[in-house]
C-alpha cells in the first residue's frame, strides 16, 4: 500500500471517529493522537523523506492535501461541539423572565418612577399635558432653538456626548423639546416633558452622567413668575404632602429671562436647620424662568402678544430629597437592596 493510501485511510479514520466525539476534551485528546509530535499522521508525513524526486512532487502534494482535509476535519468537528454546547444551554438554562420570581415579597415601583408619576399625577390635574423628551435630538434643537449659541462651553466635546458625523447629539436637557412643542402644539400650551438627558461628567455622589429630568412649559397670554411659583409650589407640597415655601433667587439660564433660581423650603427640619439643607432652611432645586423672547421668536411665537414660563426639575434630586438617598448613582444600580425599600 502506497503512502497516498495510507493517508486516506487515516483520512477516512480519523472522520469516522469524529462523529462520536461530543466534547471539547476528547477532541482535544485525539487530536493529539493524530496530530501532535508522535501522532499518526506526524509519523506517516515522515514517509515523504524517502520518496524520490518526482514522487515528492506528485504523491507527496497529494498527501499534503490529505493532511489539510484531516486537520480541517478537526476544525469543524470543533465548530459543531461549539454550537452544539450553545444550543443545549439554550434549552437546559432558559429561564422565563416574565414569570414573577417566587421568593418576591410584593412588587416595588423604581423610585425614578414612583416620583415621576407623582409629578405627572400633580401637573395633569393642573391641566398640563405630559409628552415623553427625545434622548436623541439634533444640534439645532438641543443648542440653537433655546438660545445657547455656538460658542457657549456646552458645546464642547467634554460637555455633551456627539454621535460623530451626524449632527446629532444625546440630549443634555429636556428643554431640547421646547422648539418642536411650541412649532406643533397650539396656544395656549400647558405641557410638561419628563425623560432622561445624559452629560458627559464626572460622576460623584450627587452627579451623574445619565439622569432623569422633567420639563415644564406654559405659553399664553399674561403669563408671569406668579404663575410659575404657584405651579411649582403647587407640586412640591403635593410630592412631600406638606406645605412647602418657594423662594426665588436671580439665575442666568440662555433659554429664560429673567431667570431664577427656585428653592423649596426644607421638607424635614421646618425651619430648625438639618444635614439636608445644610442649616440653611433652603434647598436649591429648580432653574427656570421667563422663556426668553429670542426663544419665543424661534418658534414664531410673537413675545408682545404672548409670554411663557419654563422650568428644569431634576428627578433624581427630588427622589433623593424625598426618599433621603444619599448617593446618586444608586439609581442606576440593580440591587434588590435598594429597590426593595420602596
């Protein structure tokens, strides 16, 4: 018998025998066998030493291209167990995750969302309606169409998160929504914009790179910060269900003027000073303002006839005020722990 037929029968062998290997360890030991230093085929592939000249050039290839088949025989043999684990794991270890898990005591409303919903709850019966925000907008709607212009620092790339090339931006407010609310929605608007809104910061105990904000709009005629305190006190008491004093102090914000800065009395000390407000009574919580009339002229809305209030209300801050939470990044974070204390 030749060498050539001596490499095909161990060809014809070795796939043979593949066929009854199911795992990654017995293949790799057979392998071995055939394959490695003092394996079957490495002794037979010694043979072509001692052909002459002419036969290296002819049974020698031939034999080489039988060499190929069996370690691609192999190669494949380990594609096919590969699958083949995945498949049993798929079926053995799947596990319905709409089915409640057994040991659950009770459901728990995210506090993200149970804080959200008061908030909706409290504006809805104020006659606003509620529209979710774009995680996704464009340059335009996020910068341009609330007056911060081209060369204000948000732009940069430390600030914002930019998808390259596109002109499209992860929204860094909910306020991204103001231009397309006014340009589709008649007067007088009543609205307010919950969603999330990502900033490209450091992230410490109370900031975050992807947090939760609501937006609040209102454009009609006679519109005033009166009605912008009233709104908000309004919904801070029925969120901490007492009553809550509102102060305002001036703040610049490019999209409002005047602007303000909103502080609610502390819902915990009632004037007796504690760790939360910082001995102060006070805590900082809403930017807004008088939306600016280059805004207002941005939406073709004339600010002589018409006048509007806007305000930012972050949902983290409010949840961690009312739930006394005092690490941000908590939220973001799957532990039962936490979840399951509300």
């Amino acid at each position: 018998m030749s060498l050539l037929d001596d490499a095909r029968d161990l060809a014809d062998t070795v796939s043979r025998h593949l066929q009854s290997i199911t795992t990654d360890e017995t293949l790799t030991e057979y392998r071995g066998d055939i394959l490695w230093k003092n394996g079957d085929l490495t002794k037979l592939m010694k043979g072509i030493k001692d052909l002459s000249d002419s036969e290296k050039r002819t049974i020698g290839k031939d034999v080489n291209i039988v060499k190929d088949r069996i370690i691609e025989a192999f190669e494949t043999r380990r594609e096919a167990i590969a699958i083949a684990s995945i498949e049993r794991s798929i079926r053995e270890e799947y596990e319905d995750m709409s089915i409640p898990y057994p040991h659950m005591r009770g459901t728990h409303v995210h506090p993200l969302t149970r804080v959200r919903r008061e908030v909706e709850d409290v504006f809805v019966r104020m006659g606003f309606s509620v529209r979710e925000s774009d995680e996704i907008t464009t340059e335009y709607a996020n910068f341009d169409a609330v007056n911060i212009p081209a060369t204000h620092p948000a732009r940069d790339m430390q600030d914002t998160f930019w998808l390259s090339d596109t002109g499209y931006v992860l929204a860094t407010q909910t306020s991204c929504m103001q231009n397309t609310i006014l340009r589709d929605t008649p007067i007088p608007i009543r609205t307010i914009i919950p969603g999330r809104v990502f900033r490209n910061e450091a992230v410490d105990a109370t900031h975050e790179n992807t947090f939760y904000q609501v937006e609040g709009i209102v454009v009609d005629r006679g519109i005033h910060l009166g009605h912008l305190k009233y709104c908000l006190q309004t919904m801070l008491s029925e969120i901490f269900q007492k009553h809550i004093d509102i102060r305002m102090r001036p703040g610049f914000f490019p999209f409002v003027e005047p602007g303000v800065e909103l502080d609610s009395s502390c819902p915990f000390c009632d004037g007796k000073w504690c760790r939360i407000c910082k001995h102060s009574w006070w805590i900082e919580l809403v930017p807004a303002g008088m939306i600016h009339p280059n805004v207002l002229r941005e939406w073709g809305v004339d600010p002589e006839i018409y006048s509007g209030f806007a305000f930012g209300l972050g949902l983290n801050r409010l949840a961690m005020l009312k739930y006394a939470i005092d690490h941000i990044r908590l939220f973001m974070e799957p532990d039962i722990r936490f979840l399951s204390q509300f």
